[in-house]
C-alpha cells in the first residue's frame, strides 16, 4: 500500500487530469508520435515503440492495474481482519459427527499421502487431528480393523461427503 501511495504522489499532476476526464492535453499526451519533450516522460517511453504507443498510455495502464492492486489488498485485508475476529470468537473447532468417520477420513489422507509428501506417520495424524478437532479417537487402529471388515461400503463416510458436495454444487449451478 505504500508502494502505491509513494506512486500516486510520485504522479499525482497526471493522476488528477486523468481522473477528471480531462480532455485538453489528449493530443499531446495520447496520439503516437505528438510527444512533447517538456513534459515528464518516463524511461519506459524512450525504449517504447513510438508507432505502437503514446507517451502517456502506460501510465495509465499503471493507474488501472494499481486501482485493481489496491482492491485486492483491501480485500485481503478485510477478509483477514474478519477471519481473526471470527477465529478468537470461536477458536476451538469441535467434531461433532462420528469418531469412526473421523477415523476413515484420516485413513484415507494418509493413504493419499496428503501430509509430509505422504512420509507423515498415522499416529502423529491422528494425535494433531484429535488436538485440532478437540476430540479423542481411542484405539484408532482398531476402529481401521473394523472398517476393512465392513462387507458393504467400506468408505461409507467419504461417500456420503462426495453425494454431499456434488449435490451442493449442482444446487448452486442451478441458481
């Protein structure tokens, strides 16, 4: 944001006709090969292709990506900003659906390798998950045993996750 001020008071002469839709100075400024050497050029014009450019049309291609630049940053620090507030307002994420799916999906992060480049143990998997999710998972292990048992859908947790976030897709796609 500094960068960008120090920019715009760097330019501000050029800034304000360009932001009060002056018209006056657009020959000079803005019609290839009609420069005026008085005027404030930038290094940029002298290497620049005069049959393809004007003096002045990069400095408003500059004002416009740094008015984008800046909405961005403001967004993004607005959303931080809430985010924080949110996150002290409730820091502590709870799990609330079964144990045993909470173990299927850990299972099934790890067999995808998505920690460490798949080189994270399941142990210290489960125990930052529990720690995160403020619940206990017990003999975690022994829940996987019963789930490789399972005759019928033996991942019926991530099934039900995969209908769920299809069918929440699909019902945005129709609005």
């Amino acid at each position: 944001m500094r960068k960008l001020k120090r920019y715009f008071d760097e330019n501000l002469e050029f800034y304000k006709y360009y932001r009060t839709n002056n018209t006056y100075l657009d020959e000079i400024l803005f019609v290839r090969g009609k420069h005026d050497y008085k005027l404030c050029l930038e290094p940029y014009y002298i290497q620049s292709d005069h049959n393809f450019s004007s003096s002045h049309d990069y400095k408003v291609a500059e004002i416009i990506a740094n008015d984008l630049i800046q909405v961005y940053i403001e967004d993004q620090l607005y959303n931080s900003r809430y985010l924080d507030k949110r996150m002290a307002k409730n820091p502590n994420l709870n799990w609330t659906s079964s144990k045993t799916a909470l173990i299927e999906l850990i299972y099934a992060m790890h067999a995808q390798g998505v920690f460490d480049q798949g080189n994270a143990d399941i142990k210290v998997i489960t125990k930052k998950i529990e720690k995160m999710f403020n619940v206990g998972l017990g003999d975690f292990y022994h829940t996987y045993l019963e789930l490789r048992g399972r005759k019928i859908n033996r991942t019926k947790f991530i099934d039900t996750l995969r209908e769920s976030l299809v069918k929440k897709m699909d019902e945005q796609d129709e609005k």
